[in-house]
C-alpha cells in the first residue's frame, strides 16, 4: 500500500481546489492540478479526489476528500475512522489517546493524501506538509502520517504510532 498523510478535520467544509491553490502559492508552492474526478471543480465545496502536481516530471499527488454528508465519502471516512479508533484502543491510556480519539470521533472529513508508488521528492514532502498545514488551520484538522502517527498544530509528534 502506498504511503499516505491524513487530516481529520473537525471543521464544517473542507477549503475549496481553489483555496487549496492559493494557499500553496502563497507558501512558494508552484503545486497544480493536474487530474482527478475533481479537476474541473476548482470552486466546488464538494471535490472528491485531484492529482497534485508539484514538480516537473514527477509523479503526483493524488489528495482525496472523504465527507460525513456525501454517501460514497461517508462510508469512506467511516473505513478510516473505525481503522484508527481500533489502533487508538491498543495503546495505553493517556492523555495524548483519549485527545487523538475524541477529535477522529468528531471529524466531520478526513483528507487523504496518496503519494505515488515510487516515492517523492523533497519538494513533493514539503508540498504535503503545506497541503496537511492548510487543513490543520482553515478545517480543523489533526496530522496522521502513515508510520509515525499524529500531529498536533504545532506539527509535534503528540502520539506515536507504529
């Protein structure tokens, strides 16, 4: 399976394609659009998947938007959560836990970011760290990177995984 980041996002609407594009521009970020069931949605609040460009001859990212409202999403954020919450239940309690499990078991979205089977550059990790950023701070949202566990705001490790 490839490796993915996460955001659980706790906010009411994920930010918009167009959002997500200015954000990263304004980070230095050249990052485009350049495929996905949704890349023609670039006002919609309602986008489900894009591939991410960030870097001339490299493979993109492909980001997804799994929501409570929509019925596909739904069972989507459903998977995650349940996949988590069991991981959750193996640590021992603490502190760090029991905030990592209320905010999962509030997210109204998760964002899941793919990285392609070969890898990516360094560029295309600092795209993902700039695309995780803006859902952490426009939607609410808590890190998971695959291997490692969550983030806090501050991008500290709060609880480790694996």
């Amino acid at each position: 399976m490839a490796f993915c980041t996460r955001v659980f996002c706790r906010g009411a609407v994920a930010p918009t394609l167009s959002q997500l594009l200015l954000g990263l521009r304004q980070k230095g970020q050249s990052a485009v659009i350049v495929g996905g069931a949704s890349s023609r949605d670039l006002l919609s609040l309602d986008w489900t998947e894009v591939a991410l460009g960030y870097e001339d001859g490299a493979e993109p990212l492909t980001i997804r938007c799994h929501r409570a409202g929509d019925p596909g999403g739904r069972a989507r954020l459903q998977a995650e959560v349940a996949d988590f919450l069991d991981d959750l239940r193996e640590l021992p309690p603490s502190p760090e836990r029991d905030r990592v499990t209320g905010h999962i078991q509030t997210s109204r979205f998760v964002i899941v970011v793919e990285f392609p089977p070969s890898g990516a550059s360094a560029a295309g990790y600092e795209c993902n760290g700039w695309v995780m950023n803006l859902f952490v701070e426009q939607a609410e949202g808590l890190v998971q990177c695959d291997g490692i566990g969550f983030y806090d705001e501050d991008d500290e490790i709060i609880l480790r995984l694996g």
